[in-house]
C-alpha cells in the first residue's frame, strides 16, 4: 500500500470531500501537524511514498534521505519556496501543486487587514470589550491609490476590489496582462520606484525569491510615502522585520498588516506583535471553508492522477 505523510492542517481540520476522495483512494495516511521544520522532516525521511503537504521544509537533505521511496510530492497551495525544487528535479520527483484555487480568499483577507488598519478595528473592540467608548479617526479607502506588487491570480483580484472600494490601482510585474490591466483599469508602474513613489497602500503579491527577499527594507521605505500602510499576503522574507519593526515604531509606515512571517509559528517575544500599528494573522488568508476545500481536492486529486500514471493537473517541475 503506497504511504502518504500529510501535514496540513488545514486539509486535516476543514470538513469536506477532500477526506471521501483520499479515503477512496486507498492509501496509507499518517498525518502530522504541519508546517514540518527539517529536523523533523528528516526525522520522517525514507518512511513514504508521497508527501502530501504545506509549508514544511522539504529541503535537499530531506529528499536525499527520502530516497529512492519518495516518488511523488503533492504541494496543498501555490507557494513552492518551502521545497527545493531543483533537487526534485534533480532526482526525479514530481513537484505538483493546486494553482487558481485560493485567489478569491487571499485578495478578501487582503482588505481585512487593510480596513481594520485603517479603521483601528482591533482598538475599537478592545475598547468596547472592555467598557469603554474610545474613539478614534480613521480614514477612507475611496480615492486612494494601491500599489500592487505581483499581478498574478491573488493580485488581480485586489485590483478588481480596489476598484470597487473607489481605488487607483497600480501593478508591477515582469509579465503583464494588457488586456486585463484595460478591463479594470490597473496602471502599470515602469519600476518597483514608480510604486514606492505613488502607493498610500502597498500590497505584496510576489512569490518569495532571491530578488525579492528583504524588497521591503529601509531602503525601499524610505521611497515611498509617509505613514505608508503596507499588505504582506505573500511570504514572510519578503519584509525585513527589523526594518519594519523601526519604521513603525517612527511613524515612518503608518501600519502593517500581515498575514506571513519569517517564522510560523513565530516565537512569543517576535516584536511586531508588541506594536499596536501592526496586525499580525496566522498564515490564514486561504483558510476558509471554500478554498480549502478546493485547494485540498487538487492536492488529492493530484496524487490519486500521478499514482494512477495519469497527468496531474498541475505540475511544477518537468525533467
């Protein structure tokens, strides 16, 4: 019987047919409580089949000890900096992973950490819960502009809801979509300065690569606007927290709202979650009950088309 690790836990703790189609699909199952360190990961290596998983760190120490086993990994999600894929490649594994299923999710968290920043949401219900009627002035969404880093699928909806709000939306990407940036009228920037330069609101859609690690630090913060409020729905690493953490605690960035860190879960002292300008929410802008469980159905359909010696549907190494 082929033996499966799966570490999600949102696949693990949302209901849904994703459990019926991996039931059905006759495997051997153990779950872990993921995301997996590599100490432990390489504790697990050797022992499976498949990796059904999330943001462990399948790393090449990992794959190396995995092997010759290991055949398939099946990536729960979009982001893919977590696996080194090259390896995979390398060896012959299969990464596969679940693109156009969370977008929807991640651009309406998006907004969620933008109104309540703008709102002073989380003061105001302190306030209340507490007795009190403090109150304080915030500010509209209408009229301002978003600069959007990364104008894929989770990007494009952004803009799409910008406009809505009665927003300018400006993107930067290396590929772009005339067409769509002409519907939903999307301003496309000439240069990542052009978006320092122009955004009230900064929102981070970009994957996590060498060229955007630490893309926001006290160099690109001391392009862009005054009291800035920044969106990370992206990757931890793409901020520089020491950066960050001095820019709000100036007043230089107005706020900070992020659904990603450095470290998941991060450690109690982290010191963005001392600042009262900065929001912090656990990885869950893709965990709602209708994108986990299309996210969760890819993921397992992917598997079952792979070990079926089918073409999965999205695979994202090739050799």
């Amino acid at each position: 019987m082929t033996r499966v690790l799966l570490t999600t836990t949102s696949f693990q703790d949302t209901p849904g047919r994703h459990h019926d189609l991996l039931a059905a699909a006759g495997l051997e199952v153990v779950r872990e409580r993921g995301p997996l360190p590599e100490k432990r990961m390489l504790e697990l290596a050797g022992q499976f089949d498949a990796f059904l998983c999330g943001d462990d760190a399948i790393t090449r120490a990992v794959l190396e000890k995995s092997r010759p086993r290991l055949k398939v990994i099946s990536k729960y999600g979009i982001g893919l900096d977590k696996i080194d894929v090259k390896s995979a490649t390398e060896f012959k594994i299969p990464v596969l992973f679940t693109p156009g299923v969370n977008h929807t999710t991640v651009a309406e968290h998006t907004f969620l950490l933008l109104l309540a920043l703008e709102k002073s949401l989380l003061y105001h219900c302190d306030s209340t819960r507490a007795g009190g009627w403090k109150r304080r002035t915030g500010h509209e969404l209408m009229g301002k502009t978003i600069g959007i880093v990364g104008v894929g699928r989770i990007g494009k909806e952004v803009a799409i809801r910008a406009r809505a709000f009665g927003m300018e939306p400006v993107g930067y990407d290396l590929y772009w979509d005339d067409k769509f940036a002409a519907a939903h009228g999307v301003r496309r920037a000439a240069s990542l300065d052009e978006v320092f330069a122009c955004a009230d609101y900064f929102s981070l859609h970009t994957n996590l690569t060498p060229e955007t690690r630490d893309l926001v630090c006290a160099a690109s913060i001391a392009k862009m606007k005054p009291g800035v409020i920044i969106l990370n729905c992206a990757r931890g690493e793409i901020v520089n927290t020491a950066d960050m953490v001095a820019a709000l605690q100036s007043g230089r960035v107005g706020g900070y709202g992020t659904d990603v860190l450095e470290q998941e879960p991060p450690p109690a002292d982290h010191p963005l979650l001392k600042l009262a300008n900065c929001i912090v929410t656990p990885h869950i802008g893709s965990r709602t009950h209708e994108s986990v469980q299309r996210q969760a159905v890819c993921a397992v359909e992917n598997l079952t088309l792979y070990l079926a010696g089918q073409k999965p549907h999205a695979q994202a190494n090739t050799f």
